[in-house]
C-alpha cells in the first residue's frame, strides 16, 4: 500500500468503527493528516473529553491516553504503539512521592501532566506547559511542590514569586540535550534569527529566549510573527511541520538532539492495525485509580 492508500483505508476504518483520531503535535505530519484534531497535550485531554465517538485512538504518549481514558472512562481509548511511554512521566514512583509529601506535608502536590496516572491519583493539581502558571497561580495554597520537572517548575516559579516551591529532581531527557552553549552557538550562526523553546528546556536556555511556551504556543507564535527566521527549541518535528505551514519561513533546529524516540514510535501502520483489531492497547483503568487521578485532572481542565 502506499501511504495516500494506507491514510485512505484509515480514514475509511475510523468513520466504520466510530473512533476519533488525536495525534500530538509531535507526530509525523502524515499522522496529523489522517487526525481528528491535532495539537498539545492541554488540548487533546479537552478534544478527548469532547468527542461524541465512543472510541477514541491517541497518537502520542501513554500518559495521554491514560488521561484521556481518566476523562472519558466510558469511552474505549486505544494507543496504536504500545511501547510509546514518556521517560519523564515514568521517571518518578509513587512510593518516591509519598515520602517527598511526607517531607513537606504543608504542600500542595501539582503534578505536570506528563506523569502516569498512578502518580496523578496523590496529586492536588494537574497542570501541562500552556496551562501550569495560570492554574498555579490560581491556587489559593502558596506552597507547591512541584513534580517530575524542575524545569518547568522554575518557570512557573519565576512568574509567580509569591508562592514557595519543591522540586523533584527529573525531567525531559531530550529538552534537556540542550544548554546555553548550544543556544550561542545557533544564535552566531542565525543572527536574524528568533529563539522560541519549550518550558521543559534548562533555565539557561529559556532565559535567552524570545519566546518560552508549550508546542501549539511555539507553532501559533511563529505563524503569527513578522519575523523571517527561528530557531525552535523543542521536538525537531514542530521545525518540520512550520517549514509546511510556513514556507516563506525559515525554521532551524537548536539542535539535532531535540527528537524524541518514544513519539517518534507511532506509525500510519500502527494505527491502521489497531483500527483492524490487530494491534495497538485499550487503556484499562482500576475504577478506584480513575477516580482518584480525576480529581487533580479535572481541576486542570475546570481551569
Ligand atoms: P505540550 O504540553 O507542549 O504538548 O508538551 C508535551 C510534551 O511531552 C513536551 O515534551
Ligand atoms: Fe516525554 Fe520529553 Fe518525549 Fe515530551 S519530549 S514525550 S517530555 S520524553
């Protein structure tokens, strides 16, 4: 078959078997064509909860097919590639956490929401990248102890100085590839150029950037911007997607490191068997492990 073929039969399939397709900005641009509604991990957990379909396919990591079966518990949620985790979600144990809150037990837990949903379900608040200072700043409690990312911890620290943080020690395996060396170096070589990066990247990095925010935020940032050049700090394939939308652009990437394996997993084939019955995983959820992770997931989205 060849890839118009295979993206047909998969358009095909997903209206025969009533499943709404959500793909990360992440994937391939092949994968966001045959997608229902394409952007970051904030607006797919919403598409999810909104779509009328009873089955629902998530083209991305597995905390977010966890979270969007958290927020649809009666809806089936597939993920096409199963082995497609999250290191940074999966980097910090529940039993690690019950003694971080131990030591501060005076804190509010927020969670990012790149973590699994074990994890979710002795958190207070579940925030992603476009949406952690607005919520955190929200709260009424002003001690927060902020987990898996310090990263993104610091750069909502930074915007709210009024409240006190903790951090756990983890983070993004790829955002963290880059540093302040490498922001110089990309800067000498594209002078004209402006700097849009991740909150998940080292404060070094963000504190030289024109623009910090999370994916949809970057892409809307540069469609929208008068400037001719960028350098794009996160996941190499939002490079590729605005050079597709933006052709009389030119996007460079910080570095080639910025690819992230685990997204990188899913294939037109993985969904297409999956939507045949011969591939994927159902997300099964305890009813007890939905319940309790609803409670700081629903706060995220409740806004
Ligand atoms: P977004 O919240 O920008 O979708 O980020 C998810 C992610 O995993 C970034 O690495
Ligand atoms: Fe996880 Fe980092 Fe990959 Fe995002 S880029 S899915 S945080 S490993």
């Amino acid at each position: 078959m060849t890839v118009k073929e295979l993206q047909d039969e998969i358009i095909r399939l997903k209206k025969e078997k009533d499943v709404c397709i959500l793909a990360h900005a992440y994937q391939k641009q092949s994968i966001l064509e045959v997608a229902d509604y394409t952007g970051d991990s904030f607006g797919l957990s919403v598409q999810g909860r909104d779509a009328k379909n009873n089955n629902i396919m998530m083209c991305g990591v597995r905390f977010m097919a966890e979270t969007c079966k958290v927020l649809s518990p009666n809806k089936r949620v597939y993920l096409p590639n199963p082995a497609a985790g999250c290191p940074m979600a999966e980097q910090m144990s529940v039993e690690e956490l019950r003694e971080l809150k131990k030591k501060h037990p005076d804190y509010a837990v927020v969670c990012y929401i790149n973590t699994t949903v074990d994890l979710k379900t002795e958190c207070d608040m579940c925030v992603t990248s476009s949406s952690a200072v607005r919520l955190v700043g929200k709260m009424k409690e002003d001690k927060i102890l902020f987990i898996p990312d310090p990263n993104l911890g610091s750069f909502v620290a930074d915007k709210l100085p009024e409240k006190e943080f903790v951090f756990y020690n983890g983070g993004c395996p790829v955002h963290y590839m880059v540093d302040e060396e490498k922001v110089l170096q990309a800067k000498k070589e594209h002078p004209n150029a402006l700097l849009l990066v991740h909150p998940e990247c080292k404060s070094e990095v963000v504190g030289l950037a024109d623009y910090v925010g999370a994916t949809t935020g970057i892409m809307d940032y540069a469609i929208k911007s008068d400037a001719k050049e960028f350098i794009i700090g996160t996941e190499n394939s939002i490079v590729e997607h605005l050079q597709f939308d933006c052709p009389e652009k030119k996007f460079y990437p910080l570095s080639v490191k910025l690819s992230c394996a685990n997204m990188r997993l899913v294939t037109l084939y993985d969904i297409y068997n999956t939507l045949s019955g011969k591939g994927g995983e159902e997300i099964i959820l305890d009813k007890d492990v939905i319940e309790k992770s609803s409670v700081c997931i629903n706060r995220m989205i409740e806004g």
